[in-house]
C-alpha cells in the first residue's frame, strides 16, 4: 500500500541532530516529520557523553533539570594513564556553563527523552520503522522524499528535506555531494565488561605501549573501547578470545576478574572509525547536517554535541523562514558557513591525535608521555583549555527561538 503525505520539514534519521532540529522547529509551530527506520532508538555505538554545551542547551529550554532527573553518571575532569603515570587532562570546573560536567547516558535515552517531549507538540510526527529511500526533485529542486513504512510504500512532500541519517547517509549519495574523506589509521573494539558495586576507577583512558583503551563507568558494567589499527578486527579476531581478554586485562588492570564476561567474539562489536565532511551541505530544499555533513572520529567524544550545535543553528537560522516558506538555497547555505568551521577545526585535531599519538602508541613498543600532557601536570590552571575544547567547543549555538505554542 502506497500512501503520501505532506509537512514542512521532513527529517531523515533518528540520531541527536535530527531530534533536537525536531523539536526546536515544531514548538516554534513548523509542522515537521521526523523518519527513523528503527523500531526503537536501541544501537551499539552511539555516543554517551552529554558535554556542557548541550546541557547548557536542555537549560535553555528549561529541560535541564528533568533530564539529570534521568539516571546518568557525571564526570568532572578527564584523567588518562601513560604507562604508571596518571595525569588530569581536563577539568571542567570552571567552564562558565550550568553544569561543570559531562553526563553519561546511553544514547537511546537521551533520544527518548527528546521524542517525549517532541510528541507533546502537535505538529511534531515521529515516524518508527520508517526508512528514508531517496529523494523527490522537480527540476533542480529536493521537494521530498520516498520511503518505506510499516505498511509500505510513503511518499512525503515537504518544503525542506534535513538528511541527518549518519555518516553513510543514503540521501547524501542520492543528491550527489561528494565527499572528503581524511581517513583514520584506526578502529575500535566496542564491549562490556561486568562491574562490581564497589569497583571505582576514574581513569577514563589507557594509554600503554602498543595499546590504547578507554573504560566508561555505567554502573554495572564497564563500557570500554579497545583501540586497533584500522583493517585489524579480522587478524585480531583470527585469535583465541583467551589472547584478547588478556589484551583487556594488561591495558587495564581493574577489569581482570570480569574479564570472562566475553563469551564469544560475538560480544565484541567492531566500529569503524571514519573522518570525512563535505564542501556543500545543501542543494536547493536539501540540507545535510551531523555525522552527513561531516562524520567525526571518537577522540574527544565531541561527536554528538556537533551533532546537536548543528541542529541548534539550523533552527534559528531556518524556523522562520520554514513558518514564511521563504527558505532559499542562499539560506540554507548559512547553515554550512556557520558550522563548516567548528567541524573542521575538532576533525584536524582529530587527525592530528590519530597520526600523531594513536597510531605510533599502537606501533611502539614503548610510551611517551605528550609534552602538552605533562604541561597540564605543571600547571593545573591550563587544564581548564582543554575542558572548554572538548566541553564547549568552537563557536558553541544557543537557542534564540521564541518558546512557540503550547501542546
């Protein structure tokens, strides 16, 4: 059964950009259609890390407080051990933000706190298992999109298509934007690990001789990243699973007794890091933000919150004009030129981490500590610049929207 419908703004994917571009458009009254081809928002490999520029967003739109209401954990400084030294990389206490840390919480919950409050709104529709296939044109011109519904076929009219469906977004290669890519000598070994209730360990990177592993406190368990130079999850995984879990427990001492807890490969999921972003993020009715305009590498687990400061300025920029049905491609370019620039700077500091540091450290078969980490060590009130890099970043968004109408 095929069926159409229309709305202003249809939205492509699920992820944070495309869920806060939701919902700061529908309270301003544009009607908007939100596609996520997922029956739930329950997907290995989305981000955690809620950083202080996007909480200092939910407290713009007075949701701050019942989102810490949800559980989460806070992390108030980032510390990373190199060989038996532990240094405070970042500290996060003196950001002029409302909160002076990053929150963790899986992502799936975050999203379903904004959908919450997205479907209080009357011309927010959130459409589940529905799957963004390609775009509609007239002439020059994105006018909507075909999709794949529960029940079948969906054709959606809307005065602007926003591809947020990832870094393998279909309607990028639809529209034919070509793509840069900066490459990334790695990749990531994603798994969990039991945890005791009286295990604490607040160092969220290790760092060692031809090793690289980040562990994430979730309470009953430890999320933890094993990093691998990029093509290596076959010749890894070619070997016993004994050999790997001995790897987990060198590179990180406290997760030792739990370290069984992987029973078969099958518990370890591979990421493949990529780092690559576009010229031009829109054609005329179609604008590409998030991990579709520029995908992001983990360092720094900035990845969302770019995420989320583009949606942010897509909103002020485009809300308006979405209301009038005067966006134009000029307009819609503003979007790009705005955000083109913070993308750009955090992914050059990602590749340099990745050519600079990652890749020898996976290599060597000794560690050196950075001179900039040793620096911070010397003296603590430099911390405080790598806390705003990663907490706030470049050109931090706010939310300069009128509150729009009440459900």
């Amino acid at each position: 059964m095929s069926t159409e419908i229309e709305t202003t703004c249809c939205i492509v994917g699920g992820g944070p950009a495309s869920m806060m571009l939701g919902f700061l458009l529908a309270r301003t009254g544009v009607r908007v259609t939100v596609l996520e081809k997922h029956a739930d928002f329950l997907r290995d490999f989305r981000g955690d890390t809620i950083h202080p520029s996007t909480l200092e967003i939910l407290g713009e739109l007075g949701l701050l407080e019942e989102f810490l209401e949800r559980p989460h954990d806070e992390l108030g400084a980032v510390k990373a051990q190199f060989g038996g030294e532990t240094f405070t990389i970042a500290d996060f206490s003196r950001l002029g933000t409302r909160c002076h840390f990053i929150a963790f919480m899986p992502q799936w919950h975050f999203l379903d706190f904004l959908a919450d409050h997205a479907k209080a709104l009357p011309n927010f529709d959130l459409r589940m298992e529905t799957e963004g296939l390609a775009l509609l044109r007239e002439g020059e011109t994105v006018t909507g999109v075909t999709a794949r519904g529960p029940q079948g076929e969906v054709t959606i009219r809307a005065d602007l298509v926003v591809a947020a469906d990832g870094r393998t977004s279909r309607l990028r290669e639809d529209a034919g934007l070509a793509v840069e890519t900066l490459g990334a000598p790695i990749d990531v070994l994603w798994f969990r690990i039991g945890r005791e209730p009286g295990d604490t360990d607040d160092v969220l990177g290790r760092v060692d001789a031809g090793s690289f592993m980040v562990t994430i406190d979730r309470g009953d368990y430890w999320q933890c990243a094993y990093v691998i130079a990029k093509g290596q999850a076959d010749v890894v995984k070619a070997q016993p699973l004994q050999d790997f879990r001995q790897k987990v427990a060198k590179a990180s001492p406290h997760l030792r007794a739990h370290v069984d807890d992987l029973k078969s490969w099958d518990d370890v999921k591979l990421l493949s890091v990529a780092v690559d972003r576009l010229a031009q993020w829109s054609l005329p009715g179609l604008l590409c933000i998030g991990d579709a305009a520029h995908a992001m590498s983990p360092v720094g687990g900035v990845g969302i919150n770019l995420a989320i400061q583009d949606a942010v300025a897509a909103a002020n920029l485009l809300a308006a004009p979405l209301l009038e049905k005067s966006v134009t491609p000029d307009l819609l370019d503003r979007v790009r030129r705005r955000r083109a620039f913070p993308a750009r700077v955090v992914q050059g500091f990602q590749v340099f981490v990745h050519d600079h540091y990652l890749a020898p450290t996976l290599a060597g078969t000794r560690i050196a500590v950075p001179l900039v980490i040793r620096l911070l060590d010397w003296l603590p009130v430099l911390r405080g610049l790598p806390a705003r890099f990663i907490g706030i970043g470049v050109r931090p968004e706010h939310v300069h929207l009128p509150p729009g109408p009440k459900p």
